[in-house]
C-alpha cells in the first residue's frame, strides 16, 4: 500500500517530519496534532498516531500512541499492510523497554521479527532490519530462527 503524496494528511505529517528535521519539535507536534484531527480513514489514522508517537515528552503518552497506530494498522484488511508492522511493533517493543517492560518489549520485538519478509531490501527495509537485529539482541533469551541482515 502505498502513501498518495497529494493527500492532505500525508501532506502535513510530511510538513510535520520536515519541520522535526529542521530541529522545530514544537511546530512539527502541532503539524502531527492537526493531521490527526483531520484523519478520517483508517490509513490516515495510522499513519498520524505513528507521527504523534514521535517526540512525546511522556513515554506513557508515546506508547499510547505507538499502540493506536499499531491498533489502527490492524484493522486495515491487506498484504500491503505488512510492511509496515516491523516498524511498528518495533517502536511498540522500544517504548515498552523505556517503560522497563521486558516481557512486553520481547513480544513487540518477536512480532517485528515475524514480518521481516516483508520489509524491502533497500535503505529503509535494512534500517528497520538492524535496528530488530539489535534490540532482540538485548534480549539473548529469545530464541528466534535465524534470518539474515544486510
């Protein structure tokens, strides 16, 4: 499933990402805030509780928002949709682990593990890729079948 660039939400989360690059956390809150108001499907939904997660000063609150994209990711019906879980049970697993939540942070780290298939095998795919790699090694107990990093 792919992002249309000319949608609105897209659009301000977009402008949100770019403002947070240029170092304007507050503007980028308030971009990512408006977006979510705005979000009407189930996409544009996911998509901006993803962003809302980000820079929360709260951890309580960036895992509330990590689960809801996770939650709303869920309810979208479609193989396109699987790209996204390793992303998203991997911000889930490390806002658990901020929270000292082991148990919890293991399973959003086993889950992310599962959905590797589907992550491509470029920039992106391979950033997500180490960064499950890595976080499942801070957890030397799971025993995961092995699987390739690039």
């Amino acid at each position: 499933m792919l992002i249309d660039p000319d949608n609105k939400i897209m659009q301000k989360c977009a402008q949100g990402m770019e403002a947070e690059g240029l170092g304007n956390i507050e503007l980028a809150r308030k971009l990512f805030q408006e977006a979510w108001a705005d979000a009407d499907t189930e996409f544009e939904r996911f998509v901006t509780a993803h962003y809302m997660a980000r820079n929360q000063e709260d951890t309580r609150e960036e895992l509330r928002w990590n689960l809801e994209s996770l939650r709303w990711a869920t309810s979208i019906q479609g193989d396109g949709m699987k790209v996204y879980f390793p992303s998203l049970h991997l911000n889930a697993g490390k806002t658990y682990e901020k929270l000292d939540d082991k148990e919890n942070a293991q399973l959003h780290y086993k889950s992310a593990a599962g959905y590797l298939e589907f992550l491509p095998d470029e920039g992106y795919g391979n950033m997500i890729r180490n960064g499950i790699v890595a976080a499942l090694s801070r957890f030397p107990d799971i025993d995961l079948p092995k699987f390739t990093t690039h």
